[in-house]
C-alpha cells in the first residue's frame, strides 16, 4: 500500500520536469457533472488554486445532442470529451486534471487518451463501498475499476477499497469527502423548529427507524427522495440543520446490511453549526471526537436515549455543536482536501 512518500516519488518519477505552482496559479482542467453539491462545493474550491476549465459530461453538445439513455451516447460523449479537453490545452496547457468520473462515463481509452495531456491526473470516487465494479455493460465494469489505473492517483473515501486499487495497479489516497464553508454555514438569525431533522433518501433501515421515532413520541421531521417532504434545494437543507436542535444521520450503505461508510453530510451538518447524532461506525474516529465534537449511536434503543438526553440538556448538547464545527472548520473543508491532493501531486508548492 503506497504511503504519501511513495505516491510523491512514482509522479516524480512520472513527471521528471514537472514544477510545482504557488496556490492560485495553476490551469485545472475539471470533469464532472452538478447534480447538486458538485458545483457550489468543488467549483469554488478548486478555483481558490487557479483558472479552472470544467467540462460536464452531460453536457449535450459533447455528445452531439445524445442524452445518457440513447444507444451510441457514451461512445459520441467520451469523442466530445476529448476534443473539448485538447481545444482547451491548445490554449493554455493544464497543469493538473481533476476528474469526477466512473466507467458508466468514460472508457479506459478515454482516461489513456486524457494522460497525454501531460498533466498530473486525480480521479475521485465517493462510492467504492459498493460500486468499485458495480453492474456490467458492454464487458466494462461500471465503477472506477476498469479505468482507476489509467490516473496517477485514485482519491477514494472508502478505506477497504484501497487494496482494490492496488490489485488493479492504480495509485489510492483514502481522503473523506468535505465541506465548503461558505456554503455550508450558521443561519443563526433562524429559530429552532424541529427537535429532530433528516435529510437524505428514503431507503433501508431510514423509515423504519423514523417510524419508530415518531412511535416513541419523538417529533421528527424528513426531507429527501421518496419521503412526502420531498427533496430540498442546497440552501433549504442548510437552512434546515440550522432549525433543527438535532440532526440525524445514517451510515449504512445501501442494499448492504451492518456496512457502513463516511457520508457527505458528516462534514456538512457539523460545517453548518448543526448539533449531528449518526450511527456509529469506526471511519468516523479519526475525524471527529465521538461525544464531544458529534454524537453517535448504535442501535434504536440507544438513538432514543442519545436524543431523549441532548434535548433535556441544551447547553451541553450546543458545546457539542460548536466543537463539531470548530473541528470542521479546522480540517475538513473541500479546498484542504483538494490541496492535499495537489501537494502530493507535485503541482502546488
């Protein structure tokens, strides 16, 4: 498994005459699509090192007008993509790229092409706990599997596919996701109006355990997909941690029983100044104090005595929410991580 000394030395070695920049000064080229949180969060802080080009690979006029649901898209899609990516070279050549991207989007050619930029490339996927292969289409695997050795590094938020990176002959970083504290802030002027708050999808053990909430008498209030509440825009859900006295979070994973990931919002609801009780699970610790900083529990008996006790103690329960946003504000924002990244990439001095 490459520690941080090692990764440094394979892209130097990759890259013999590269020069590292001071912060501000680098050319990005950027792939990935806003679905909601990619824009406001990675497009201002991978500005703070530089211009920076994205390309969306949604984007119709990459693909000629195909949608991602027509025959023949991804193969128009992935020609686009490049032809795009080399026009803006030719203008200015990229100093890093930096890509948000799976084998659903792009082919390995695709990645191997993009190599011949010449900058040092990352690739970032947030999902590996369960689609590091993922469903099968056309003999190529839907997740970052098939396409993770073609980038220099492979910036993976899940610890336990570090060693699949390494049998597939890729470069890992395990590097949680983060927070933009400009986004994802205090509202103090607003009023506390829900004891307890979740936002986030409607699926495995989430409504049963609200129903059994509600049962215990505890008023819960639920925004995401599939719940009657709907879904929220950015501002509405960091609005929402603000009016809550708790926030609760879940940590399984998807169609996986007693698994369990780091979550987006585990950086967030702290970021934001909310109070945040999720489940508990050990990629936690390293990056916040359990009990001081965020409050977790481990089963339903426990969430209700968790939450029955911050509502009867408030002072504690608000020492609690500001350390969690201290420790956020202190180490987990997206431009620390993405400077990290570009450290031990070799482009930012």
């Amino acid at each position: 498994m490459p520690d941080e000394a090692a990764i440094r030395a394979a892209i130097a070695e990759r890259f013999p005459g590269l020069k590292a920049r001071s912060k501000g000064g680098l050319n990005i080229l950027a792939i990935y699509h806003n679905y909601n949180w990619e824009g406001p969060s990675l497009g201002p802080s991978l500005a703070a090192f530089g211009s920076v080009a994205t390309l969306d690979w949604r984007d119709p006029s990459l693909s000629e007008g195909y949608g991602p649901d027509e025959r023949g898209w991804k193969k128009r899609m992935n020609e686009g993509l490049l032809r795009a990516a080399f026009d803006r070279a030719a203008i200015r050549p990229f100093d890093a790229v930096f890509c948000y991207l799976s084998g659903e989007q792009v082919t390995p050619d695709t990645v191997a092409a993009l190599r011949t930029l010449g900058a040092p490339m990352v690739n970032l996927a947030l999902n590996d706990k369960e689609s590091f292969v993922g469903k099968m289409f056309g003999g190529q695997a839907q997740g970052a599997r098939d396409i993770c050795a073609g980038f220099d590094l492979c910036w993976t938020s899940t610890f336990d596919a570090l060693e699949k990176y390494v049998v597939e002959g890729a470069t890992p970083l395990y590097l949680p996701e983060g927070a933009n504290p400009a986004l994802h802030r205090p509202y103090e002027d607003e009023k506390k109006v829900y004891d307890v708050s979740f936002v986030g999808q409607r699926y495995g053990n989430r409504p049963d355990t609200i129903a059994k909430l509600r049962e215990a008498g505890i008023k819960v209030e639920v925004f995401g997909p599939l719940w009657p509440n709907g879904p929220l825009s950015t501002e509405e859900m960091v609005r929402t941690w603000s009016r809550s006295r708790i926030n609760l979070g879940f940590g399984g994973v998807h169609g996986l029983k007693e698994t369990f990931c780091l979550k987006g919002r585990d950086f967030e609801v702290p970021m934001s100044g909310g109070l945040y009780l999720t489940e508990h699970h050990e990629e936690l610790l390293p990056f916040f104090e359990v009990g001081r900083e965020i409050v977790t529990y481990t089963d339903f008996s426990d969430l209700l005595i968790k939450i029955k006790w911050l509502l009867a103690n408030p002072r504690e329960a608000e020492a609690i929410r500001l350390a969690g946003r201290a420790r956020a504000l202190a180490e987990h924002t997206w431009e620390m991580r993405l400077e990290k990244v570009f450290r031990l990439l070799g482009v930012v001095a």
